[in-house]
C-alpha cells in the first residue's frame, strides 16, 4: 500500500505523538501553551518546547527548595507565578552542566553540557512559555523578563573548498579512502551517495527536504524537482545538468529495489529498502567528509548547503538568488551567513577605484581601471 500522507505530514504527526505524552508529565498549563500555538508553530517546534519544559519543570522540581517534590502535574498557576528571578538564574547556571537518570537504565547516568545557543534556546522557551500566561492573565507578571539571554557569538561558516568538493564526490563514486568494511556497503549505495551529495551540493536543499522528496518530485525532462520547504510550503527548484546525470543513473537501479510497504515512492532508499532517515543521511556525509575534508570534523549536510549558497553568491554576487534558492524566508538571514563573502567584495572595490597622486598624475594602469581612454 502506498503512502497515503506526505513524509512531512508522517514526521509532524510523530512530533505530535511525542509532544503529547511529554505534556502528560507537565503542568497542565503547558497543555494550553501547546494549543494556544498550535495555529502558528510547527510541530517540530512545539515537540523542542516540551523538551524544554520539561528540563525547566524537572529543575524546579530536583534543585529548588520552594518546588521540591512536588508532582508536576500539580503545578498550578500560583506555582508557575512563585517562579523568582534568582530561581532562573540559578538555572541558567545548571544547564551549562547537569546530571539525569537515563530513561533507558534507571541504574545509570547522563551528562548534559549546553552552551550559549543551547541555553538561549532553552531559556526562550521558558519565555514563550510565560509570555502566554502573562498574556492570559493567568500571572501578574512575567519574570522571565529580569533574565537576560546569553549573548551568542557568530562562528565562521564551514564549507567545502572546491578540491574537498570534488574529492568527496569522487569517494562517493568510488570508495576510494573508505575501509575495507565500508566499501562492502558502498559498492551497494554508491549510486545513492553520489546523487544524494550531488543533489546537496548543486541545489542546497536542507536534509529534512532531500529525506522528504519522492520519485513523482524529480522531472529529468526539466531539470527540476519539487521541494516541501520549512513550513510545509512547497517550490519547484532546478539542478545543473551534472546532478541530473547523477539522479538519471540512480533512477535507473531505483527501479530494480522493491521498497518495503509504505515507502513505495520514496526516491533515497535505506539499506533497510525503507525510505532513508535524517540521521542516516548525516552519518553519510560525515563518513566521506572524514577523508575528503579531515581538518573539517564538522562536515554535515548543512554545511554542503552553505557551500552551495557560497559557491552560487561568488558566482552571482545576487543575495536575493541565494535568499530564494536556499528558501530562507528572510534576505537578512542570507546576508548573515554571508557577510564575509560581502566583505571581501567590497574589498575588491579598492582594485578599481585609484586616485591621483600628489602631482596630480594617474598612471596608465589605473587609467584603463578607471575606464580613461
């Protein structure tokens, strides 16, 4: 039997599911929190809520006096609105490190270190949370307003320089580089690894849309495939004439794979004959990446979507065709990302603008720079 939902519609009712029972084990008001922003969130983005709350319930719960074994379904609005401003400073402090039962074996221990953009995300959270209380009237004010957000620090971009581009797509072709023992599996996948790179590398898709994407997508004729971006809106993008040849040749061994049920039309293909996970997809580009690019060891499909955006703002200099390219729903967000590749442009500027010296003369190069005849 075919699949009667969408991939992002199976992987948003999976978030669903999960974000329901972790708001079993919650105060009942984060249950109208979820459904207050039901309407105008993603369910990715409520399910990464619940984790959240639920780590700033638990604190509460373990750390602080004032909540101390209380159950959290009991947590009613004068307990949310007891919630002091040291109690979140306190947790910031705890979330940089801390020690939890693993849910898997009561008998053991995990360790979890955050650092700034993980604590920011998990304090906003808490934000959003008291924001709709305070909003609602159900608290008389909000506290988490006293609590500033850590300050984040731009890190420079990842991406793959041209010889590491063509070095990995290379390994994907051939297995050159891999152990003997990954060779086995990439004499099976090699036709996969290749197209699914080259497709990363020649459109910038995000992982989450090359997972997503099934046979139907892909029109060979034109060049073109038809992508679900973030927030279920859906493009229709091309790829150069390489990547079509890499897809074409994929097709083609596509068709001899009896996929299991209910994975009938999904183009990329698990081992497992089961349309191909996220995490899978990761592992991928990170096995040929440690040998393509070893001084990189963060190499992940995000990372060849930051080399395509490169690649195609050097060759364009055109920021709103890399903003929509890459579907960013904000040109700023592309400016961001690629300020230093607008630095060095605007560096070039000095290489064609020259003036006089003090005499007065300009020398016959600049001349011809400055366009005098």
């Amino acid at each position: 039997m075919a699949e009667k939902t969408s991939y992002r519609e199976q992987a948003d009712q999976r978030c669903i599911l999960q974000m329901r029972e972790i708001a079993k084990g919650l105060p009942p008001a984060c249950g109208d929190f979820f459904r207050n922003i039901a309407m105008t969130t993603r369910a990715l983005t409520r399910l990464a809520y619940a984790l959240d709350l639920r780590t700033f319930f638990e604190f509460l719960q373990t750390e602080r006096l004032g909540f101390h074994d209380k159950p959290l379904t009991s947590f009613d609005d004068r307990d949310l609105e007891r919630v002091s401003q040291r109690d979140l400073a306190v947790y910031v402090e705890y979330l940089t490190y801390y020690v939890k039962s693993d849910e898997s074996d009561g008998d053991s221990f995990r360790e979890f270190v955050n650092h700034d953009l993980s604590i920011k995300r998990k304090l906003c959270a808490v934000r959003s949370f008291y924001s709709f209380l305070f909003r609602s009237e159900r608290i008389s004010s909000n506290v988490t307003d006293l609590v500033p957000l850590p300050k984040i620090h731009e890190k420079p971009i990842i991406r793959l320089s041209q010889p590491e581009l063509r070095k990995m797509l290379e390994q994907a072709a051939t297995g050159e580089g891999l152990t003997e023992y990954q060779q086995r599996f990439q004499k099976i996948t090699a036709k996969r690894d290749f197209a699914m790179l080259s497709l990363f590398l020649g459109t910038g898709i995000r992982v989450s849309e090359c997972v997503g994407l099934n046979i139907d997508d892909i029109d060979l004729d034109e060049n073109a495939f038809l992508v679900t971006r973030k927030g279920g809106n859906q493009a229709v993008l091309y790829f150069p004439p390489e990547v079509a040849e890499a897809l074409a040749d994929y097709m083609e061994q596509r068709k001899e794979i009896e996929p299991l049920e209910g994975h009938e039309n999904a183009l990329f293909l698990s081992m497992q004959r089961r349309r191909i996970t996220q995490r899978a997809v990761q592992k991928l580009v990170k096995k040929y990446a440690a040998i393509a690019a070893p001084l990189k060891p963060r190499i992940s499909p995000h990372k060849l979507r930051s080399t395509f955006g490169t690649n195609l703002y050097h060759a364009t200099g055109d920021i709103y065709l890399v903003a929509d390219v890459l579907g960013h729903s904000s040109v700023d967000t592309t400016r961001k990302h690629y300020a230093d590749m607008t630095q060095e442009r605007r560096q070039k500027a000095a290489e064609y603008v020259h003036l006089p010296d003090a005499e007065g003369n300009i020398s016959a190069d600049n001349e011809e720079n400055m366009g005098i005849k």
